[in-house]
C-alpha cells in the first residue's frame, strides 16, 4: 500500500492555505470537525445552483433529479459502510442518529420496564444522556462498564455488567479523549450473547478507519458527516434491515407514510418502509449529496491509508509529548490508539495551553470534550488539551506544534 500524497490533499482544501494570527494554520482539530474541500463545497453549491427541488413529492424535472440525487447518496454512503441502501437513515449528526435509535426501540417497546441500557465511562455525553433519558421514560435503568486507568476498557467488566436483562449495549469505537480503539467485534458479540443489540458510535471511526457493519455485526451504527470532510447539518444511523422493519418511527410526520386516516376522534398510520419511515419532513438533501462527494474523496484515498497516516502522526506525536514531559492521556501502545492525542501541562490550564496555542496558529481542543465521566476518571477533572489529526496533516506540522509547546511548557515552569 502506497503513502499519501498529503501535499496534493492539500491542494484540495482552501482552508488550509489561510494563516491565523500571522501563522500558517495547523489544524489539529479534527475530532470536533474536519475541513472540506473544493469537490464538497462544490457539490453542494451545485446542488443548490442546478438541482434545487423537494424530494420525494412533486412530479415535474427538478423534483425528480433532486430525490435521484438524494437516493444515490444514500447508495454511496451506505456501500462506503458496507450497508444496503434501506439500511442508512439520514439524520442531522451522530447524536440526533443515537436519539433516534433510543426513541425508536422506546417507541417499539423494545425496553421494557427492568431492563438494562449498557453504556461505558468512555462515552461522548451525545451517548449517554439519550439513554440516560430513555431509561427513565421506558422504567429500565443504565449500567456504566468502567475502563483501566489508560482509558481502556475492561472486558471482564463489560461481561459482568451485560447480563440476560440487558437490551442494548451503547459504546464507541473509538474514544474522541484518548483515541482508544475499542474491540468492537467483542462487544457486539458479548451484547449478542444475551440477546442485547449493539449500538456502535461511530463519530470518531468511521472518518478515520474502514468501518464494516457486517465485520462488527453491529445493530445500529451512528455517525456525522461533518467529522469526515462532509458538510454540518447531515449524519447517518445504520439500522440493520430486519431490525428497521420491527421499529417504529418516534418522530413521524410527512414523507414517513404510506397511508393516514383520521375519525373524528384520533388518526391511524400507516408506515413507509425503513428507510423512509424515520425521514419525516423535509431532509438535508444538499447535505447528503455534500457527504456523498466526501465519502468518495476518502474512498479515492482509501481508508487503510487513511488510518496508516494518521498512526504515522500519532506516532510522532506521543514521541514530542514524550521528549517534552507532559502528561499523556490513553493507552502508550499505538495499537489500541486512533489519531487523537490528550496531554497537559503541569502548572497550565488545559483553555491557557490551547490559546497559547492558537497564538501560534495551532487549533486544539481543550475542556472536558463532552466526555466529562471520561476526563474525571483519568484525573482531569479539568480535561485535557487534544490535538486530533487527518489525512491532509503533516509530519512538519507535528514538528511544529513539538516546537510551539516547547516554549509554552518552559514558560509553564518559568
Ligand atoms: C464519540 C463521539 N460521539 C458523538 C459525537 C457527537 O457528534 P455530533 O456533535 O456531530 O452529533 C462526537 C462529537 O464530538 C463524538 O466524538
């Protein structure tokens, strides 16, 4: 398998020629949001420029190329995950994916009262408070599989924690604090073996590594565009088809049926199939053809390069931070890690290391990263400092953010 070409990616990314604060940017914020390049924002503009209708309704030539547009993306975006087209429901972003799931099985009395939610301390907050919500709504309670002081998580907790009573087990693939890439393939398994269903938050996986639903025999996979070169405001929830069939829509509306009627008393629906019937209303059409055009430039790139690149930079980076003796958050061997690098300075807030940072054109992330019973667990109740990478990063670029906190952690000890 060839290299990058991250001089011509590059290329394709305007944002990235901008300076800030005089400095060129390095963006090492990718967890949060990734930039996007010209065959994206072309996409949707010329989706807006020539293509413009409501889907799924109106007859005449714009309407009929619009929801064409808008159906091909689905089939793009669901092959990109190794789904069938029905499989993939479009939503705004991860989190709205992961409501949509819990409200689903809520809604289909699929969590009934004394039954268990599994979660774990590692969880974005987008993939515990949904089930936090949902559990008490349904009458079932939450369980939280603990993780080691690296962050990993502990499998002989995760076996005790999922027993007969659970129905779900909501966990992500890759941590967005410490990068930790959980075995997903096992935890499915585990959820499996109690007749549970697994719901993989795919936010920070699927931008940054081949992500197969059928390899993980995972039963919801949530994910956002906008973490994966994809415009905001467009996301996906894989459902698997037997599963989509046996579930009702807990925000139906127009564009989710195929027949109502109405006594004078209350009225009766009935369901479009899966995809559709989770669709009400109007959907993000510019978004989905924008997220299609950047699953096919990370397609051209090839996922494996992608994930090779990124362990290459995380590499490089645990080195600076190392060399540099700060701490470091998440596991020391880069096999169990994605390029999502936590570290602090001893003696600076995580907010003062990331503006320092900023002055000198860098952009992380410093807080809590939604994670907060993460970050207290790993004894940051203040959170951390996260520098998050891509495929248009450079090894320079790493070398320069080694070079710019250099000076902050002298100026820290000063
Ligand atoms: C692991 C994880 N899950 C869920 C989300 C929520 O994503 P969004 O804000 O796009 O809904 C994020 C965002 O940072 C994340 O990192």
């Amino acid at each position: 398998m060839g290299m990058l070409d991250v001089e011509a990616i590059r290329r394709d990314f305007p944002i990235l020629g901008k300076k800030v604060h005089g400095k060129p940017l390095i963006y090492f914020d990718n967890a949060a949001t990734s930039q996007k390049p010209r065959q994206v924002i072309e996409a949707v503009e010329n989706f807006y420029r020539s293509q413009n209708a409501n889907i799924g309704r109106s007859l005449h030539e714009l309407a009929v190329t619009a929801t064409e547009a808008y159906e091909e993306a689905r089939k793009i975006v669901s092959a990109f995950i190794g789904a069938l087209p029905e499989e993939l429901v479009f939503t705004k972003n991860a989190t709205e994916s992961i409501n949509l799931a819990a409200y689903s099985l809520l809604a289909s009395g699929l969590l009934p009262r004394g039954s268990e939610i599994v979660v774990t301390r590692m969880e974005h907050h987008s993939n515990l408070l949904p089930w936090q919500q949902v559990a008490r709504l349904a009458g079932a309670s939450l369980k939280v599989v603990e993780v080691d002081d690296e962050g990993r998580l502990l499998l002989d907790d995760l076996e005790r924690k999922v027993t007969d009573k659970a129905r779900v087990v909501a966990f992500t693939h890759v941590s967005n604090v410490t990068g930790v890439v959980n075995p997903v393939e096992e935890v499915c398994r585990v959820a499996h073996e109690h007749g549970a269903l697994c719901l993989v938050d795919g936010a920070q996986s699927v931008p940054h590594l081949p992500v197969d639903v059928r390899r993980i025999e995972a039963d919801f996979l949530a994910f956002s565009g906008h973490k994966m070169l994809g415009p905001m405001g467009i996301g996906g929830l894989f459902i698997r088809r037997e599963l989509a069939e046996r579930l009702e829509p807990p925000f139906p509306g127009g564009g989710a049926i195929s027949l109502v009627d109405c006594s004078e008393t209350s009225c009766t629906a009935e369901w479009l199939a899966p995809p559709h019937r989770f669709e009400a209303g109007t959907p993000n059409v510019a978004g989905a053809v924008g997220l299609a055009a950047a699953v096919e430039y990370l397609s051209r790139v090839g996922m494996e390069r992608v994930e090779l690149h990124e362990r290459r930079l995380t590499e490089k980076a645990l080195k600076v931070l190392e060399e540099l003796g700060v701490i470091v958050y998440g596991p020391k061997d880069l096999r169990d890690r994605a390029g999502v690098v936590s570290f602090n300075v001893p003696g600076l807030t995580p907010h003062e290391v990331a503006q320092l940072l900023d002055m000198e054109g860098i952009a992380v992330r410093s807080g809590h990263h939604c994670a907060l019973p993460l970050v207290k667990r790993l004894g940051a109740p203040m959170g951390t400092v996260r520098a998050s990478f891509y495929l248009y990063n450079t090894v320079e670029e790493v070398e320069a953010f080694g070079l710019a906190l250099e000076k902050i952690v002298k100026l820290a000890s000063t």
